[in-house]
C-alpha cells in the first residue's frame, strides 16, 4: 500500500513538474503581411520573449486574417481565445472608447515627431489607460505611416473624390473625412479590400504605401496621391487577465522585450514605405501623384473642419491637448 502511495505521489510530482515546464503560450494574431512593419515588429517580439524568457513563453504568430478578420480579432481577444493583437488606432471607436479616433483626424500630425509627442507622453499613456474597462492592457503604440489615396482615376483636388466608393476602416472619423472630400465611404475589412478593388465594389481607399504594396493593392489601382491626408497606427494590446495573471518576472521579461520591438518597428517602419512607394513606382502599373503647396492648401480647406465635426465624439479637450501638443513640432 505504501508503495503505491509513493508511486502515486511520484506521478503526480512528475506530472506537476512537466506541466511548471510547459511553455506560455502567446497567439498574436494581426491583419497585415509578415512584410509590413508590424508583421516584421511581431516576428521580432517574438524572438526577443522567448529569448528573454529562455524558453518559457512561446509566441505564435498568425498574419494576414488567419485567425481573424478585423471586425473579430478583439472580442477574441476579450474572450480570451486570442492573447495579443495589434489593431489599428480606428478599431477602438467601435468598442466603446471614441476618443482613440483622434489618431483618425486628418491632419492633425504635422509631422513624426508631432505624433511621438503625443504617443509617448502622457496623452498616449491616458488612452491607454481606458482600454483596461473592456479588459484589454495596453503595451505600447507601433507606427505605420501616413497615408496615400489611391483610385483608379486621379485624385489630384477634393472635386475628384466626387461619386467615388472610398474603402475606410469602421470610424465614424474616416466616414466624415470621405463625406467631406465628396466621396461615398464604404466600411470593409482590411482582407477583402483586395477583391473589392479588382472587381469594382470599392473605387478606391486609403493605405500608408507598405499596406498597399504588401497587399497587391497597386496592381487593381491606376492611381495614387502621396497626399499623407492621414496618420495609420496601431496598439500593442493583451488580454488583461492573462497579463496580469502571469509571474511578476515574465511579465517583466516581455516589457522589455516589447520595448526592443517597438523601437526595432518605428525604426523600420518609415523606411519600408519609402521602399514601397518606389516598388510601385517600378511596378509600373500606377500613376503617383505627389500633391503641390496649392493642392494641399485645397485638401485642408475641405478636411481641417471634420476637427470641429467631431469634437461631440472624440473630445473638445482632447483636440485641444493634441494641438497644443504638437504646435510647431
């Protein structure tokens, strides 16, 4: 009898043992190819946790919607079946946190450092903060770019996006940009944009040109203005009940890892769209129009008062804090 109570005990010492073993797993599930900036950044968070961790936390990665499409990927993360994502800025409107479509505004960063500012200072951090109510922590803000518009007819003055289905993002912000310019916005997740620009059910849409490049885009538009109208970001973000659950000392491990990755992204990121611009360029299938002082003088005319439209949605003060954050950066 004493011997099976040891043999008993010494399974179970065993079993507890190979379970204290077995890795943490990470599913970061993103939208975008593993070639963009924030496919490339995941890669490299990957690599420095598990090195940091020695072994302790593997990260899968899953790009390009293989788990999930845009609309679906944060009640994944909320429901737990998912532990990290990277969605862009627009996609916390929809959950409840308006004021993140800030990032959304056009022209409200004159410049990287305008945005940085903001990102990295107490602005950033509060936003963050807010995202904790829908069970969801915040790590950190990961750069794209800013944006191009893209169509198959010139997009040269705000009179050309008359009559013209524009693909946005779910973001009340980007339907009123779209409605400012004249244009019809049409809401469709970032997978399908693709087909919907080849078969015609979008005329055109709004991508930082890596996005475009990776995806294909070029080859189904004939035109693109480097109009850099908007700003595309994205949020680090992680289940917060995982997150809070795991060993002090992980957690600890990935925080610097996610630093090092951030600071790999932001490097890298603006680099990648200048190469994309250029692959495009090559590829010879599109137009690129690169908009005068007078052009965009034209463009901010029309879009500069969606500030205004949505300071009941965003946040007056905000707004404000934001301007007053970037003024002569």
């Amino acid at each position: 009898m004493k011997l099976k109570a040891l043999l008993a005990a010494s399974l179970a010492a065993l079993s507890l043992s190979a379970f204290a073993q077995a890795p943490i797993v990470i599913k970061f599930s993103h939208v975008v190819a593993t070639d963009t900036p924030k496919g490339q950044a995941a890669e490299r968070f990957k690599e420095l946790a598990e090195k940091a961790t020695k072994g302790r936390v593997k990260v899968e990665v899953y790009p390009n919607s293989q788990l999930y499409k845009d609309k679906e990927e944060l009640e994944a993360l909320q429901l737990g079946a998912v532990q990290m994502l990277a969605p862009s800025l627009a996609k916390f409107g929809p959950l409840g946190v308006k004021e993140f479509e800030v990032f959304d505004l056009p022209y409200i960063f004159p410049s990287k450092a305008a945005l940085y500012a903001v990102t990295e200072g107490p602005i950033g951090k509060g936003l963050l903060k807010k995202l904790e109510s829908k069970g969801i922590t915040g790590l950190a803000y990961w750069d794209n770019g800013f944006k191009i518009m893209s169509a198959n007819k010139p997009l040269v003055s705000p009179a050309d996006f008359k009559g013209q289905k524009m693909r946005i993002q779910s973001s009340k912000v980007l339907e009123a940009q779209m409605r400012a310019l004249g244009a019809n916005p049409q809401v469709l997740a970032f997978s399908e944009v693709y087909q919907a620009l080849q078969t015609g059910v979008v005329d055109g849409t709004e991508n930082p040109p890596s996005n475009m490049y990776t995806q294909k885009m070029h080859e189904v538009q004939k035109h693109l203005t480097v109009s850099n109208h908007g700003y595309l970001g994205y949020a680090v973000i992680v289940n917060k009940k995982f997150w809070d659950g795991l060993p002090a000392d992980i957690r600890s491990a990935l925080e610097g890892a996610m630093r090092d990755a951030t600071t790999y992204e932001k490097a890298i990121a603006e680099r990648d769209n200048n190469i994309a611009l250029d692959n495009i360029k090559k590829a010879g299938k599109t137009q690129i129009y690169v908009p005068n002082a007078k052009d965009v003088a034209e463009w901010k005319k029309v879009l500069l008062p969606v500030h205004k439209q949505m300071e009941d949605r965003i946040g007056k003060d905000l707004i404000a804090a934001i301007a007053k954050e970037t003024a002569g950066k």
